[in-house]
C-alpha cells in the first residue's frame, strides 16, 4: 500500500493517525511517500492529498479516511462478504 502525503500537511498527518489507529495492522504494509516526489504523482494525486492507493494501484481513500471504504477493499481482499 502507498500513502501519499506532503510535509507539513495536517490533513495528512490526521489521516496517518486515524489509518494507524483503526487499522493497526496496515502499517508495516504502508509505504509513505511525499506526492511531489513523482511528477506523476503529482499531475494525479496533487491536489487530493492524502491518498491511500492499494497493491494495485486503486484509491482506497483520499482528503479524509473514509474507514468504512478502506474495511470493504480489506474484506474483498481477503474473500469475505462484502
């Protein structure tokens, strides 16, 4: 998983914490990288800061973790019912 942020960015700051603390689990898997570190990642995710993008590359969630999205792509994941 990636997370892309900036430095100094509350809003990411928050949603770092919110993401460790609602699913702790995650962390060892999440890559964190400033956004303006990729001119690509910078044209698509910009302005959206923070993204959480899954293996494959997909949006999990973006601006504010949206908890509930991010259980659904885990439960897909893992074969369980959504």
């Amino acid at each position: 998983m990636l997370l892309l942020t900036r430095p100094d960015c509350g809003l990411c700051e928050e949603f770092l914490e919110e993401l460790a603390h609602d699913f702790p689990f995650l962390m060892p898997m999440v890559q964190i990288e400033n956004v303006d570190a990729s001119e690509d990642w910078r044209a698509l995710y910009g302005r959206r800061i923070p993204v959480l993008l899954g293996e494959d590359g997909t949006v999990w969630s973006e601006g504010v973790l949206d908890v509930d999205a991010v259980a659904r792509r885990l439960d897909a994941g893992s074969g369980a019912a959504v």
